[in-house]
C-alpha cells in the first residue's frame, strides 16, 4: 500500500508491506497532521490517536485506540470504544456503549445501538441492526437481520 504522511510541512511518501497493525511501529499516529493510504485521506482522533477518514464522524467522546481505524463514511458516537485493530467502516453506525476489540470489523450498511461487544474476528456488516447487550465473539459474522439482546453468539 502506498502512504503518504503530512506533518506540519514535511511531507513523506512510502511504499508499506504489511499488516495495518504494524504501521504503529512506522509512524506515532497522535504526531500526524494526516495520513494517506491508498488514496485515502487519515486524521488522528483526539481521543485515542487511531486514524480517522476525512469523510468519517467520530464524536469527540469515543475512544479510537492507535491501531484503530474508522474508515469511509462510518459514524461513531457516544461512548464507543474502538480497541486493538478494530475497524469501522462503509456507512456503519456504532453508538452508546458498543466496544470492539480484536480485529473485530463493522462495515456495510450495519447498525450497533446500545452495549454490543465484538471480539476477536467478529463481524457485522451488510444491513444488520444490533441492539442492546449482544457478545460476538471469534468468527461471527452477521449480514441480516435485527437482534436484540441480550444475547451472545461465537
């Protein structure tokens, strides 16, 4: 992937092999001004220092942690805390007390209200509404359907 990392007025463009996790030991998120990867344009979120697109919501109350991504269009809001290598994504909407840790991934059209946890590889995506206290946990994945908690699942 190709990156591309404005600080103040210096600007570095690189070529980067690997996992998005790694590129912490690259760059210190919390020092950029805005990261392009892939043509696509980064902020670090004042509450965490994980990257933030440009076209993303994240409400000044949610924590994005380092390795963390919001990406595209999502939105976050409210207390929502986005762990380890979380991603949230597309047109997704994460908000109240929802935590996502792992390599756990929102994206699509998804919707997570209330105390949903995604943990490990879990993930929501396509036009599924979450609701209440839910656990995914290792490899669940949900693309339909509206669910309510409480409930766990993985």
């Amino acid at each position: 992937m190709e990156i591309m990392v404005r600080a103040g007025e210096v600007v570095e463009k690189c070529e980067f092999v690997g996992e998005w996790s790694q590129l912490e030991n690259v760059f210190t998120p919390s020092r950029l001004d805005e990261i392009v990867i892939d043509g696509r344009s980064y902020r670090p979120h004042p509450n965490g220092g994980g990257l933030v697109s440009v076209d993303a919501f994240v409400a000044s109350t949610a924590y994005v942690a380092p390795t963390a991504r919001v990406a595209d269009k999502a939105m976050v809001f409210d207390a929502v805390r986005l762990l380890d290598r979380a991603v949230v994504g597309g047109n997704a909407v994460v908000a109240g007390r929802c935590e996502l840790r792992g390599d756990s991934y929102v994206g699509g059209n998804a919707g997570l209200v209330g105390k949903v946890t995604l943990r490990r590889r879990a993930r929501v995506d396509g036009i599924a509404r979450l609701e209440g206290m839910i656990l995914l946990d290792y490899v669940a994945h949900i693309s339909r359907g509206h669910l309510f908690g409480p409930l766990s699942i993985g």
